[in-house]
C-alpha cells in the first residue's frame, strides 16, 4: 500500500540518518563551517512536529555528519536573505535548506511548508512546493538515490505519486518529470 503523509510523520527526526547512511555512506560529508547563523528564531515559528523536523535536519547539518545528498552548503543553508539585500516577496520569513542546482533555494515557511525561492524574481515559485520538511527530505533523498541508480524509479514511484507533493508532480518542473 502507498504512503501517506501520516507515515512520514517523524522522518527526519526518526529515520533520516539511517536512510543517508544506506544510500549515501561514501558520500562527502556537509560542512557549514560556524558562521552560518542560529536556526533558533525562526523554529519559534514553526508549528511543533514542523520544528522537530527543521531543530533535527539542523543539528545533523552542523555536525558535519549529513550526506551531501544536497545543495547544502555554506553559502545555501540559513542564508540571510536581508544581509545579502534579496527580497522574499510572498513571505516575510523563511529558512534556507539547500540550493536546487540552479541558484534558486529551498526554503521552509512559517508554516512548515517547503517552497523554492526563484532568485531571479526574488519571488516564492507557484506549484512546485512541498507539504512539509519530513516529506521533502524523504523525498529527497529518493531522488538523488535514483540518480545515482541505488534505488530505482519503480520501487518508490507509486508512493512519490499517493504523497501528492506538486513539488513531484509538476508537469514539467516536478521532481517525476526529471526521472522520467
């Protein structure tokens, strides 16, 4: 039976490493060096599993133990939008998970949402977010383990389409349509 969000409740928190430590063991390692600044305010932010979720992905960054399954880097993560003179319109507050390959960034809402900031419009791209942090990072990770062909499509593709995150969906910028 496919996945629901329900089942993905606690990912990151719960499961997460172990995941990395399957798919990505022999993976360079994440280092953000000291200066990235404190994710603290904006968990006030989040609602509590949201907050779980981002204080967890958070702790394993700065570790220096998560997998570079992702753009995280020292420059993409907690970047400071308003030191760098960059604009969210659509959002007053955000936090910087990852680039997405395209200078764009993944970002959480105070909401626990999951949206890509579009840098060249400085604007919360429409249709390709995702519901929350424990869905998108166990998405994620699926689907930089098929790229580099440890899991393949067809083992995880019905439970990518039930989750129904547009961020895997869109017709042509969904995460779906680059495996396909």
């Amino acid at each position: 039976m496919p996945l629901n969000l329900d089942d993905l409740s606690g990912y990151t928190v719960t499961a997460l490493a172990a995941d990395l430590d399957r798919w990505f063991a022999d993976e360079e390692r994440v280092d953000v060096g000291s200066d990235i600044r404190p994710v603290t305010d904006f968990l006030q932010l989040l609602p509590s599993a949201d907050a779980a979720a981002l204080a967890a992905f958070d702790t394993l960054v700065r570790s220096g133990r998560l997998a570079q399954f992702m753009d995280v880097y020292d420059w993409s993560y907690g970047f400071d939008f308003a030191a760098n003179d960059c604009a969210v319109h659509g959002a007053e507050h955000v936090w910087a998970l990852a680039a997405d390959g395209s200078s764009n960034l993944y970002v959480v809402l105070p909401d626990g949402s999951i949206r890509i900031w579009f840098h060249e419009e400085e604007t919360l791209e429409e249709g390709t977010g995702f519901d929350n942090l424990d869905v998108f990072l166990w998405t994620m990770v699926r689907y930089r383990a098929t790229l580099d062909g440890s899991l393949e499509l067809a083992e995880v593709e019905d439970d990518l389409r039930a989750l129904g995150q547009p961020g895997v969906l869109h017709a042509e910028l969904g995460l779906l349509a680059s495996l396909t």
